[in-house]
C-alpha cells in the first residue's frame, strides 16, 4: 500500500491547505473506513487501522484467535504461525496479524474509497456550517460566482463557501455579473439534508447598519450607537442614532466630511436615500426627528397609551412628511414603533394628502 498511501497522504496535505479540512480529521475518518471494509470483507469484527508516520503508510491488522486447527481462515490463527508475532502466546490467546496491499481485494478498496468520499464529504459540509455560524448576522464581503440567466438568483463564493442570493433578497434592479465583488447580510444560518445553508440578504435592515457599523469609526467603538432602522430596500432607509459623548454629533459622525461617509453606503446600496436622524427617549422628539426631511409644528400622543400620536406640519410640508406614496410617513412609524395621523396645521388636507396621511403604519422598530 505503500506508493498508494504515499499519494493519498500527499492529497490529505493538500486537501487541509485548499479546502481547510484538518489532516488530522480525514485520517480519522481513512482509518475508520477502512476498519469497516475490512470487518465485512473478512467477517472479522476485530480489524485495526492506523497511520505509520514513518513509513508514511496505513497499516492493518486483524486479530485473530490462536488455535491448533484453523477452521475459519478470517479469525483464526495456527499457534505456530502465532508464535512469529507473539513468542509467548499460547492456544486460547489472541494476536493482530498484519494485512498486505494485496490481501485487501476490489471489495475492501471500494468500500474504503466510498466512505473515506464521504468523510471529505462530511469534512467539508462541517468546514462550511463552522464558516458561517463564524459570519452569523454579519456582513460579509462575497463574489459572485455565477448568474441563473432565469431566475436571476446569483452564486455567491462567501470565503471557501457556496451561498444562493434570491433575486428578491437583492437591492431594486441591481444586475451582478460573475466576479463581481458585493457585501450581503448573513440573516439565518441552518443544517440542511443537503448542506449547511446560509440565508443571505441584501435587503435586509440590518444590512446598512453593518454597513454603517463599517464605514462610522464612531459607531465601531460605542461612541455613537444605532438606535433603530427602517427601510425599504431599494428605495430608501431612516437610521436613528444617539451619541453616547456630548462632544460627538451622531448624525454628523455618520454623514461624514462632506457626505463621504454615508455617500460610500448610498452607492453600495445602488443609490437609495438614506436618512439619518437624531434618536430621543422622549418620544415627541424622536418622532418628530424621524419625519425629517419635513419640519414638525407639535405631536400630540394619544393618552389611552396606545401608541399612536398626530403630528402637525406645516401646509407647505404636508406632501414632504407625507412622502411618495405615503413612504416617508410608513418609514417613520416602522422606526418609532408609532402610529402616525399626520395633519397640516391649516387643518384643510386636500383630497391626496388626506388619504396618503391616514396610511396606517404600526409596526414594530427594527433593532
């Protein structure tokens, strides 16, 4: 077995360099595939395996029982043949009796080829469960593999693993082409019948608060934290934040000199709006800030505790605390966790602006 094991040594050393597989591991698993070929080739439940690391080869052996009559081959041993291994057995006793190459037989080697595939198999699936529960809710930074002209859905390469992209986890239109190099957002990450299996998302809210997590030093060291995210992907995204030193604007922090900061992250993001807003515990404020870019008269909470308030803006800026299709409005309430009834402060809502300001939004804040 000699030249053989040689080769798959050889191969081991370069599997644990390419693919990461520990050496260690797969020779483990060898041995133990062969042990179980060669207790169903030889019927013998007693078979061993293991490396010699000086000769550099797999060695096997069979234990088999002294006796003064062999009846059955596999198991059994003629006590002088014994007393070459063992000069002080005797009848009774029981001695490994080493294996050569041509001994094994097509059976043997083909059940050792099958199972030592499997053990590089079963190495690499927990190399890849290992790699992306390291990268859980994390962003990552991936390359694209390759694109179902179909489906769109793009093959991402995330380190040494394979990850799908959905066509509706991507951002808007966006189009990849193979060898792209894009960051997406490690959501979920679970044990398939087919593999470890990694959901990856590039709409996902938490996405550009890795981002900005990234790209704001500020955010990184805990001076400035992100409060709440909303966003619709794509089109645009509300990011509440509040600094944690009275020396330090959250918000100035995370556009950055002259807007280079988030400018990096609107482009990452195929150009949608981003709003960065100043987070308060008082709600007034908060809710107040996230309807920016539009000016706030008053907000009046509902007293039953209810969550739900009215805000007042001026006439002029009705359609921009508005937004388009209500979107402006719908995002502020996904990150203040606030039903909003916007009204103008003439109190005239016009027909447009009184349906887009009854939207209702009473979802909960992203963290």
């Amino acid at each position: 077995m000699s030249e053989e094991d040689i080769s798959i040594i050889d191969a081991l050393d370069l599997l644990e360099k390419e693919r990461g597989i520990p050496k260690d591991y797969m020779i483990d698993q060898i041995c133990k595939a062969i042990t179980t070929a060669c207790k169903n080739s030889y019927d013998n439940d007693e078979a061993s395996v293991h490396l010699n690391e000086e000769k550099n080869e797999f060695e096997v052996f069979l234990r088999k029982e002294v006796v003064d009559d062999v009846a059955v081959p596999n198991c059994e041993i003629l006590l002088e043949k014994a007393r070459r291994i063992d000069p002080t057995c005797v009848v009774g006793d029981k001695v490994s009796v080493q294996l050569h190459t041509k001994e094994f037989g097509r059976i043997a080697a083909h059940q050792a080829r099958g199972v030592i595939r499997q053990g590089i198999r079963a190495g690499e699936r927990g190399l890849m469960m290992r790699e992306f529960e390291s990268k859980h809710q994390e962003l990552v930074s991936a390359v694209v593999e390759r694109v179902d002209p179909r489906s769109g859905a793009a093959t991402l390469m995330i380190g040494k693993s394979e990850a799908m992209l959905p066509r509706s986890e991507m951002v808007g239109e966006e189009v990849f082409h193979e060898g792209d190099h894009i960051k997406v957002y490690v959501v979920d990450v679970h044990e398939t019948d087919k593999g470890p299996h990694a959901i990856i998302s590039r709409t996902h809210p938490d996405l550009v608060k890795r981002l900005f997590e990234t790209e704001v030093p500020e955010i990184y060291d805990g001076t400035v934290e992100i409060k709440a995210v909303s966003r619709e992907a794509g089109s645009r995204t509300k990011l509440a934040v509040l600094s944690n030193d009275p020396a330090v604007d959250a918000v100035g922090a995370c556009i950055g000199a002259r807007g280079g900061r988030v400018g990096t992250i609107v482009d990452e993001l195929g150009g949608e709006k981003i709003d960065i807003v100043e987070y308060s515990d008082d709600p007034k404020k908060f809710i107040a800030s996230a309807l920016s870019p539009a000016n706030v008269v008053s907000v009046e909470l509902a007293e039953d505790g209810s969550h739900a308030c009215r805000v007042t803006v001026p006439d002029s800026q009705l359609s921009l605390a508005i937004g388009n299709k209500g979107q402006n409005a719908r995002l502020a309430a996904k990150l203040t966790g606030w039903k909003i009834d916007i009204k103008p402060e003439s109190g005239f809502f016009g027909e447009e602006g009184a349906a887009a300001a009854q939207e209702p939004a009473a979802e909960e804040p992203e963290a």
